[in-house]
C-alpha cells in the first residue's frame, strides 16, 4: 500500500515479517492463562478487558506516524486478543 510506505518506509524482509506477527506473539502470553481469570473473574468480563484492550491498540495502529508507535498498537493488540480468544466459546 502506498499510504504504508509513505508513513513508515520500505521495510526489510525481517521487520516486515516481525510486524506481521507480533500480533500473534503477543497473544500467546494472556492466552495461557486467559482460561484461569474467566473462572475466577467471569468469561464476560475477561473478553471485555481483552477486548479494550485490542480496541486500544488498533486506535494505536490506526494512528500511527512512526513505526515504534504502530509496533506499540500491534503488541496491545495482540495481548487484547489473547485475552478475548482465550474466553470466547467455541
């Protein structure tokens, strides 16, 4: 996209691969123990957390001008989702 590359420039092979899945390395923390705060807090309440949580970090990615801020976005992000994929009912 060319929007991305005017704010961030071109990216390596390694931090564009690195930015892809921080998502998904950040969300494997709060998806161990996800399960465990459901039972103690509530399965509504720990996907509503994680859910502010991801609704945060998105607003961070969205608004990004720099890459650290939008590296920032995307790692609270992907805690938020551990924590609301970890509640939700499959």
């Amino acid at each position: 996209m060319p929007q991305f590359l005017n704010t961030f420039g071109d990216l390596s092979p390694f931090m564009r691969g690195f930015s892809v899945s921080l998502l998904l390395l950040m969300g494997t923390a709060p998806s161990l123990f996800a399960g465990y705060l459901s039972d103690t807090y509530g399965r509504l309440s720990i996907t509503g957390l994680g859910a502010s949580i991801f609704l945060v970090g998105v607003v961070l990615e969205g608004a990004a001008s720099k890459l650290p801020m939008f590296l920032v976005g995307r790692s609270l992000a992907g805690i938020g989702e551990g924590f609301w994929l970890g509640c939700v009912t499959v």
